[in-house]
C-alpha cells in the first residue's frame, strides 16, 4: 500500500503544489522540465542530459511495467527529482525485477505524485523553465523559498565533466576497421550499442581529453556526444573541438554535441524558453524531402539564423513544427 506522507513541490515563481511523497523521503532542487514519453520512463531517468534537473513525465501512470535492469542509459539515476501524476508501485510485466519505488528510493531519487501535471506542464509551457523545489520533509513553504533561492540557474551552468566518464574505455570488435573515438559529455549507452552493434570499435573519452589523446587511438572520426548542462559554459569544449574540426576526418554531434559544434563555427547558442524533449517529433530531411521521427531532449538551442547566415555550413535537417517561428535546425554538415 503506497505511503500517504504529504510532499510539496515549489516553483521559483512562487506556484505551490501539494501532493503524496513518492520513492525517497527527503528534500531535492534542480531545473523543471517535463517529457511527452508514454513509454522509456526508465531510459529518461537515467539519461545524463537530465542531470541537475526535475523531470515532470507527463503520461499519467508512471511505473506500470516495473524497472528492469538492462533498460539504462547509464549506471545510475541522473535526474534530481520526479514528478506524477500517478506514480507506481505495482507492476505487472514478467521481466521486471522491481518496482519504481524501490528503484528510486535505492537510487535516493525524491519524487511527487497526485499533482495535476496538464496544469503543471500547461504553467511550465507559459511561464517557461525554472527552478523548483520538491519537499516530503520540509512542509514550510517559506523555508523552502529560501532553499529554493540558492539553487544556480542553468543558463550558465557546466554540468558535462561531472557525468562524463573519468577515464577512456572501449566497446566493440577491436579487430573493426571503424573506429570512432566518442567524448562523453554525458553518453547514453544506447548510441554506443548502435555504432558497436554496426560494426564499429568505440573509444569513449573524458570530457576533458585532448586531441592527441583522442589521435592516439587512430580514429577514423569523431562523435561529439549528448549532455547536460548550458554549452556557453563549455570553452575547454569548444576549443577541442576546433582542434578536431581541422582533423578533415567526419564528425557527428548530437544534442550537446551539435549545440557545441555549433559553437565551434562560431554560431550562438541560447537558453530555450521551456526546452524541447519527448517523443515522436517530426523532422524534415532538406536532402530526401521526407519526414523522420525523433526524440528531443534539449535545454538549449543553436541560432537558426546565424546557422543560415554562415557560408560553412549546409543546413540537412529541420524542425517543422513551428512555422510561424525561425526554423529549430537539426542537422547540418560543416563544410
């Protein structure tokens, strides 16, 4: 039977909300967001780019089918903090080996359920991200306006070095003739499982390793991966990347990566006004004209005008789902 222990969640521009504590009693902060996922619950709480943020999940029951093992993007839980509208305890798929529970009480992941997350999501949406705060300990709003206050905003933020692997590591055949030397700004095992399940040899790499250490390895290109974190607050990044650019050998950046590519060629990036993460996000391919489906899962974006403006770069993919907007570009080849 679920615990009845009361929990609030306070956001920085003062919106209260009052629900049931779930996983972890206790007191977390961080960045609100929220994820359109119907499925891959698991798989988003252990992502990397979700670290130092509160994750809203927006489909209404969270926890039916269990936690498995082998459905992680990492070794641990990197989101600060979960919020539901029903989170829960029991589960019925036959491959679970436990519960969202006690996975995120092992985890010491505090969460809030019973919260009317369509208005949470609908107020986030409008009032765009923020910090916030999530309580099952601490039910004096006020006190929690004061922790509140002293959490850093994002926007600024370097976050890649603390979730990037602290020393190099290789996946795949080593006899491969494909060898890709990948930096971890926050990897999800799941990129490394596709390259390697196609043949590759990867070399995964510190945030902070240099070209000749990555040159060592002989690559035969560069993948620039996912992360956390404002990549304006990433020179160390930029200027390895620079370095890499002038390799002439392929380079491919996803999410971080391809904001910090970005940056490389000298295109801003910004702080978007509520983020861009879910599922089934339609992505127009220039080159084929077709649509693609995606997942989305950024903070931050590169300025589509600057990326149109630069004569060095051939814009291969973008959004279409804003067309009273500029264009969110997606992909581009640099040239």
């Amino acid at each position: 039977m679920k615990r009845q222990d009361p929990a609030i969640l306070l956001l920085a521009d003062g919106t209260t909300y009052y629900g049931r504590a779930f996983g972890k009693k206790g007191t977390t902060t961080g960045e609100i967001c929220f994820n359109t996922g119907m499925t891959g619950y698991q798989e988003v709480f252990t992502d990397p780019s979700y670290y130092g943020q509160i994750i809203i999940m927006n489909n209404v029951h969270i926890g039916n089918y269990g936690v498995k093992e082998s459905d992680v993007e990492s070794s641990t839980v990197k989101i600060q903090g979960l919020i539901g509208r029903n989170l829960e305890e029991l589960y019925s798929r036959k491959q679970a080996q436990t519960s969202l529970d006690a996975y995120l009480k092992e985890n010491g992941i505090v969460s809030i359920e019973d919260i009317d997350t369509r208005a949470l999501v609908a107020h986030v949406r409008t009032k765009g991200a923020m910090n916030c705060i999530i309580s099952s300990e601490i039910l004096d709003v006020d006190q929690l306006k004061i922790q509140l206050a002293e959490v850093p905003s994002m926007d600024g933020l370097e976050l890649a070095s603390q979730v990037s692997t602290k020393e190099a590591y290789e996946q795949g055949d080593k006899n491969s003739t494909i060898k890709i030397a990948v930096i971890d700004y926050g990897v999800k095992q799941n990129i490394l499982t596709c390259m390697t399940s196609r043949g590759a040899h990867v070399k995964v790499f510190p945030a902070t390793a240099t070209l000749s250490e990555m040159k060592s390895f002989n690559p035969n290109g560069y993948f620039i991966s996912n992360g956390p974190g404002d990549p304006g607050a990433m020179e160390y990044a930029v200027n390895t990347l620079k370095d890499i650019l002038q390799e002439d050998r392929p380079v491919f950046g996803i999410c971080l990566g391809h904001q910090l590519l970005a940056l490389a060629n000298d295109i801003p990036t910004y702080k978007m006004h509520h983020g861009h993460r879910g599922l089934n996000h339609p992505v127009k391919n220039i080159i084929t004209g077709q649509c693609e489906i995606t997942t989305q899962n950024h903070g931050f974006g590169v300025d589509p005008e600057a990326v149109k403006n630069n004569p060095n770069i051939e814009i291969t993919r973008s959004s279409t789902l804003f067309p009273k907007s500029s264009a969110i570009i997606s992909g581009a080849i640099c040239q």
